[in-house]
C-alpha cells in the first residue's frame, strides 16, 4: 500500500529448504498426523514439492525485495503524477527549480513564476510533493553536490557554491545531517 492505495500483492508458493527425503516428510507426518489428512496424498504432495539451497533462497529473496521496492516507487510516482496532473503549476515550479538551482532562488522567486501568492503556493506544493519547497530545492542541490564529489576532483567548498550553496558550513552540515557522513569522507567511500 502507498498512501492508503493498494499498489501490488507478491504471492509466493510453498519452498523446502532442501530436497524432499523421507526423513523430512517423517518429520512433517509427525507435526500433522493428527488433522483429517491422506497420508499418501501428502506425501505425494511433498515429494512434487520444489526446492531451493540457502543461496537460491538468498537470490530469490533479493530478487522479491527488488521487485517489492519497485513497485511501491512506481505507485508513488503514479500517485505523484496524479497529483501533478491536477497541479500544473507544481510541474512548471519543479521544472523552474531543477533548472535555476544552482541560483539562490526563494519562495517568492518560484510563487511569481507561477503566478500564485507565496502562501497558497507554499501549502500546495508541501501537499502535492509532501515536502517542503526548501527541503525540496535541498534535494536538489545535494544530489547535485554528490553527483560532482563522486565525479570530480574539484574543491568540496567549489561543489557546495557551484550547487547552490552560499554557507559552506551549512552545506557541510546539511550534508552530515542528510548523508551521515561529511562531504570528505562521503568522496572517499564513493571513490574507491
């Protein structure tokens, strides 16, 4: 569920983590001779049963997940354009601040792009994009920023002004906060 909407529904059959053996199904038999069940149709049953090592499980399990996680941001994004469809204004202030990040632009500057009072403009794209004008454009520019640390040889505080950033200490704690980790130390993970 994403928002309250039903996104997906992953369905898994039943998997033995090894292969079928009668002492497995002994075993089994043990657990449930005691329910209203044909013993031969369960063995039958049990022997047709797939299954997986340790490893296949691990794989399966990752795959599932990343099908999973998958499928929530494809949700997500679906309601976000649904939301964006209905709010034009959002799109073209989202493309404005995608665009002019590197600028040091204010609420003002975007509700004038397009043509809404800097209130209502603040309240509808908290609603629309669930995030604040600034924690967006923050977004923005530290992704931006990271994109540059990871990619270039350049000065952190050259990366911090070339993004946007006017206060290389508010980018470095902006960066701490978001990424925990300094600017520094997150190029030198990201590098080797």
């Amino acid at each position: 569920y994403v928002e309250g909407r039903h996104v997906a529904t992953i369905m898994c059959g039943q998997i033995l983590p090894e292969p079928p053996s009668e002492k497995g199904f002994d075993k089994l038999w043990k657990r449930i001779e005691n329910f209203s069940i044909n013993k031969d149709d369960l063995k039958n049953a049990y022997f047709k049963m797939p299954y997986m090592t340790s490893q296949q499980l691990e794989a399966l399990l990752r795959i599932v997940t990343l099908f999973a996680e998958y499928s929530c941001e494809l949700g997500i994004r679906l309601i976000q354009n649904n939301k964006i469809e209905k709010h034009p204004e959002i799109l073209k202030a989202k493309e404005f601040i995608n665009t002019n990040f590197r600028d040091q632009i204010t609420l003002d500057d975007i509700a004038n792009q397009v043509y809404l009072s800097k209130p209502y403009f603040s309240r509808l794209f908290h609603k629309v994009e669930g995030i604040t004008f600034t924690q967006y454009l923050q977004n923005i520019r530290l992704g931006e920023s990271k994109k540059l640390l990871i990619s270039t040889s350049r000065k952190i505080i050259d990366v911090a002004m070339d993004c946007g950033f006017n206060n290389i200490s508010y980018f470095n704690e902006l960066f701490l906060k978001t990424e925990k980790c300094s600017p520094k130390n997150f190029r030198k993970k990201h590098k080797s």
